[in-house]
C-alpha cells in the first residue's frame, strides 16, 4: 500500500509493481508521493489495460482524488515520469515479465 509514498525519486530504470490476488479496478492514488510518475494497469496476462502518464502528487490530503483504471487490472507498475512516451508504450501492449 505504501509504494513509492515518502520516497524522494527512484531511477529511471527502476518502477514498483503490485501484485494483486485477483484483477479488480485497483485505484492509485499521490497522497505523500514526492514527484510525479507513470501508471501502467496490466490484465492477468500481462496486457495493458490502462496507462495514467504525468500523475502529479496530491497537494493535500482533501483535494487527492484516485485514479481508477477502464478496465480490471491484476498488475499495476508505477514508473519515473515521461517512461510511457519515451518508450512509446501503449494500451493493449503486453509486458515480458522475467
């Protein structure tokens, strides 16, 4: 749950993944985030099925709304900023996951 909460920056090569027991609309939200990242939602089969880019942090704690993807979700990946456009990564992608 705590994810990149409180951490001042990660690499550029670097992300979080989430592992969830079952795909669901699995929301994200920036409460304590220190900068902001890209959001990739994946199926039970590694498919992209929602991307949030420039997911800026929460200024407080009233006004941070969640973010829920389209579609359900068993996977989310949590990226330095600016990663889904360099890499050109798009909905409907998959994921190697090794």
């Amino acid at each position: 749950m705590i994810g990149l909460m409180y951490r001042t920056s990660i690499n550029q090569n670097q992300c979080m993944l989430f592992i969830f027991e079952s795909e669901g609309k699995h929301a994200i939200w920036m409460q304590n985030m220190q900068f902001a990242i890209d959001v990739l939602w994946l199926d039970s089969k590694f498919k992209i099925v929602d991307i949030k880019e420039n997911f800026m942090p929460c200024k407080s704690l009233w006004t941070c709304k969640e973010y829920v993807p389209k579609e359900d979700a068993k996977y989310v990946i949590e990226l330095t900023q600016g990663t889904v456009k360099r890499e050109k990564i798009t909905s409907g992608s998959k994921i190697k996951v090794n």
